[in-house]
C-alpha cells in the first residue's frame, strides 16, 4: 500500500511530461527566433504557429490546474500552502496576456515583407521576457506541488 505522504508517481510523471512538452515549444520558438533568415516571411509565419502552439498548450494546461490537480492536491496535504497556490494560479492570466501582446506584434507585421530587423529583435527580447516569467512561474508552481507532495522533483534548483 502506497504512503499517503508519497506522491503518485503517475502524477509526477504527468507533471514532469507536461513540462518536457512545454520546454520543447520554449525551444522551437527559439529556434525559430536564431534562424539565419530571421524575419523572413516564411520565418515570421513559422515563428507565429509556433507561438500560436505555445499559447495553447499553455491556455490548456493553465486550464487543467485552475480546476484542481497537483495544485489543488498539495493545498489538501498542506492548507498552509493555499496563498502560494492562489498566487500561481493568478500568474496565469498575466502570462497568457504577455504571449498574447507578443503574437499580436507578429501578427501585425506585413507577413508578405516579413519583419524589420529591429521589429525581430524586439519580438525575440519580448519572447525572451516572457520564457523569464514563465519559468519563474513554473518553478513557483514545482514548488508548491514538491512541498505539498514532500517530494522533490527535481526542477527547482
């Protein structure tokens, strides 16, 4: 019989997938930033579906711990932990409003010419910003779920 104060390893390995996924569609989109032909219109239509992924796979799995979860679960463990849980859950919508302003400056720029040097390297710092804030977020929400769990993941150091 599994120790209640041990987590499941199904929902560790959940949380430690969700993440790869997500570090993945961190790195494509910086792929796409360092290419050569930077700012080309193929690379700004490239670099915009990239985003576009990114914004929903983070809408989804914002939606997924807003409804209970790892989150959620690690409160139940540890009551104490319920104003850092509340203050990772309100980083969502900030998050999502960044990547939503920066898929909004590449949606603007003349997809036929591309974009301007200048406009590329603003939209590669603004995407640098925003991986800044969500990884300070996800190490906000490891956290919470290694403390509430008594288990160490791994990702925070």
């Amino acid at each position: 019989m599994a120790s209640i104060d041990r987590a499941d390893p199904i929902i560790m390995g959940h949380i430690l997938a969700q993440h790869r996924d997500l570090h993945a569609l961190i790195a494509s989109a910086k792929t796409e930033l360092a290419a050569p032909d930077a700012g080309d219109a193929d690379r700004v239509q490239g670099l915009l579906a990239t985003l576009r992924e990114l914004r929903d796979y983070l809408r989804e799995h914002f939606a997924q711990e807003e409804a209970g979860g790892f989150l959620e679960e690690s409160v139940t463990r540890m009551p104490r932990l319920s104003k850092a849980m509340d203050a990772v859950l309100a980083e969502h919508p900030v998050l999502l409003a960044e990547l939503d302003g920066l898929i909004e400056v590449v949606e603007r720029a003349d997809i036929g010419a591309g974009m301007s040097s200048p406009e590329w390297e603003r939209a590669d710092h603004a995407f640098t910003e925003f991986v800044h804030h969500l990884l300070a977020h996800e190490r906000n929400e490891n956290a919470v779920v290694q403390e509430g769990y008594n288990e160490d993941l791994g990702l925070v150091d």
